[in-house]
C-alpha cells in the first residue's frame, strides 16, 4: 500500500487583513527614518561648506547694525587739574633767606612772603646813590656856567649895539660940520670908518650870543644825559633791593616752599611758588589721531563730583610725547568750588555734529586692513566687503560706502577671521 506525502497544511494558520497590513509598514519605517537622518546631515554638512571653510562662535564676535543718525564727535579723557598762574618766586640776589610765610598758607596780594639780606646789593646802591648826586651837582653846575655864558654874549652884544650907536653919532656930526666948512674931510672918512668897525663888531656880537648859548646848552644837556643815566642805574639798584622782600603777586595760596628758613639761597634760586586759587585749568592727553582735529577755542565739557562744567580749549601743545599730545581746557563760565592743585577731574571736548549721517558702532574691525574692509553678516555668514570710512567719534564712525542702513557688521572678533573672504557664525 503506498505511502501519502504529507504537506505543510497542518503548519499553517489564518491571519487577520488588519495585521498583514502592517507588516509591510514596520518593515520600512526604520530605514525610512535612517534615510532621513542621513539626507539631514549632508544638508547641514553641505550648507557648512557653502557658507564658509570656517565656523566662529557667535558668542566670541560683536555685530552692530549700520543706521543713521547724528554723529557727535568728541573725546572723552581724565584730566589733572593745574594753576594757570602759578608763578614761581626767585631770589634776586645771594644772601640770607627769612620766610614769613610756610606751604598751604593763604596770601593777600603785596603781603610779604620772604626776605633776602644781601649786604652786597645794598653797598652797591649806596654807592649809586654817591655817584647820582654828584652827577647831578655836576649838571647843576653845567646849567648855571651856561646861564652865565648866555648872559656874558648878551652883554658883549648889547655893548656892541652901544658903540655903534655912538658912532654913527659921531659920523652926523663930523657930516654937519664938514657940510658947514668946520670940519675936514679926513675927520668924516674917520668916522666912516668907526661906524663900520663898529657895525662889524656888531654882527659878530650876535653870531658869538648864538654859538655860545648852544655850546652852554650841550654841556649843560650832556650833564644832564649823564646824570639821567646814573639815575636809571640807582632806579634799577633799587629795585632789585626792594625785590629781596618776596611779595605776592596776587590773593591766593603759597604752594612749594624750596628754601630753608635762615639759609643762604644762590642768585635765581627758587625760593617758593605762589598758587592763583581763582583761575585753575584742566590738562588732558589726547591721542595722536585725535590732535590734528583739535583748536584753541573747542568747546568742552568738565564733570566734578557729577556736576558738568562749561569749557574751552585754551592750549594745545605742538608736539606729540609717547603718541599723545596735551591740551589744556579753561573753564568758560564759572569753576567747581574747592579745587585743588593736581585733583582729577573727567574731561569732555565736543569737537563736531554731523546731522544724518549713515553710522555704524566703532570696534577693533578699524585697526584691521586699515578700514577699507568689513564683514558684513548674510545670513549666518559674514562676507568680507570692501567699504568707505569717514571722520570717528569715541562710540561710532561715518560710512561713506559700502554698506547701506540696516546692515549687520561684525565690529569685533573679526581678527580671528583671518582675511576669510567668507565665515559661518553661529
């Protein structure tokens, strides 16, 4: 009897149209999701490497938004507060110091500070003295000689104009007698002759009057000149006498006192120096890029104690030490109370307002290829692009090209691009 296969029918079992729909869904869901996962990261890899070779942390840069606006330039500066007179006081002679006054005191002006005992000028200006009186003897002298000189002439002159009125009375009268048969003609031709002799005398009388009064008013003048001389040496003396007595110069505060009390100070020694209290001005140091912009007359602006003060540029020094120049500012208006010598106050020069200008923050991106390039933000990427910079200020700079209102610039930590002509940041 033959032997019947048997076939898998036994192993098989029904299933529901529900679950046999799902297994082909299960089947394809993982690598589904995989392929999904991979196309996502070649999409960011591939975005990465079209928006740049590099990647910065957006943490690590600043951006600023290019905007317009009013572009107020100014510089902003710590400055020490100095004595715009503060004259320092010098010994006019050698000898012994005696101060009357000590550092920090209060002075009224002409109150006596110091003075100087110097034997020396003092025997010089009595000796001065000496000669100027007899100079002035001698020039005394000189004009009377003179007076009398001019009174001798006159009476030379005077008896000359005597003697020829006396003979030309002679000449009438030898004339009459000779017209009346009396007299010979020898005697008139005599007394022709007298009244030309005197005329003469005359005439030299009144030329002598004149050369002799000038040549008595030169010497009388040059004793004069003489004694004028000597009078402005003992006036000079004199002076420098009175100057060994230190006066001040004006109401204000004894500063710096360099002598010592009874020593004996050199000739233009300096002895002590006199604070005005009631002009101050303010030194700054302003940066060389900053000092071709600068001129006396600038207004400025000082803060002390957090109250602003009205001010000017009164000085600005012509040389540059250490890449900073030093201005000086006066106040304008009226001063803080109760300033002193080297106190610090904060300083504020308004040099120009430009009116809607196109503007964008300042930052480090300046000193990098010397201002001619930006990176300007496109997305998450910063582009490298070639602009034009104006004037500064101490927050903002001027745009003259390249870039347009609204656009995103990295204004620092762009040094780390390295001349990147693109960069991603995120």
């Amino acid at each position: 009897m033959p032997q019947m296969i048997r076939d898998t029918s036994a192993q098989d079992r029904p299933l529901s149209h529900t679950q046999a729909a799902a297994r082909p869904w299960k089947r394809w869901a993982l690598p589904v999701a995989g392929g999904v996962v991979l196309l996502l990261c070649i999409v960011f890899a591939a975005r990465g490497w079209l928006s740049g070779s590099q990647s910065f942390d957006e943490a690590r840069v600043r951006i600023a938004e290019v905007k317009r606006g009013d572009l107020v330039r100014d510089i902003a500066a710590d400055g020490r507060v100095i004595a715009s007179n503060s004259p320092t006081l010098y010994a006019i002679a050698g000898g012994v110091v005696t101060l009357k006054v000590v550092a920090g005191d209060q002075v009224k002006k002409g109150q006596v500070l110091a003075e100087i005992d110097s034997p020396e000028l003092r025997s010089k200006l009595a000796q001065e003295q000496a000669t100027l009186a007899g100079l002035e003897a001698e020039a005394s002298r000189a004009a009377l000689d003179a007076t009398v000189t001019r009174a001798n002439a006159r009476k030379m002159l005077d008896q000359a104009g005597v003697d020829r009125t006396a003979a030309e009375r002679d000449l009438e009268r030898y004339q009459r007698g000779f017209d009346g048969g009396a007299v010979p003609q020898i005697d008139v031709a005599k007394a022709k002759d007298e009244l030309r002799k005197t005329e003469i005398a005359l005439d030299h009388a009144k030329r002598d009057e004149g050369l002799q009064g000038q040549s008595a008013t030169l010497d009388a003048r040059n004793k004069h000149l003489l004694a004028d001389r000597q009078r402005a040496i003992v006036a000079e003396v004199q002076r420098q006498v009175d100057a060994l007595t230190l006066r001040s110069p004006f109401d204000g505060q004894v500063g710096q006192v360099q002598a010592v009390q009874r020593s004996n100070v050199a000739l233009n020694a300096p002895v002590m120096s006199v604070v005005d209290l009631s002009q101050f001005e303010v030194e700054i140091k302003v940066p060389e890029s900053f000092a071709r912009d600068l001129a006396i007359g600038m207004p400025a602006q000082l803060t002390s104690n957090g109250q602003p003060y009205a001010g000017e540029i009164s000085a600005v020094s012509p040389e540059v030490v250490n890449g900073e120049v030093n201005a000086r500012i006066r106040f304008s208006d009226k001063q803080p109370p109760g300033l002193r010598q080297s106190q610090r106050l904060s300083a504020r020069v308004l040099m120009d307002t430009r009116k809607n200008v196109l503007m964008v923050e300042r930052g480090p991106f300046l000193e990098q290829s010397g201002g001619r390039y930006a990176y300007v933000m496109d997305g998450s990427s910063a582009v490298r692009k070639p602009v034009q910079l104006g004037v500064s200020s101490l927050s903002a700079i001027e745009v003259l090209g390249g870039l347009q209102p609204g656009d995103r610039v990295v204004v620092s930590g762009s040094d780390q691009f390295g001349d990147a002509e693109r960069v991603s940041i995120h």
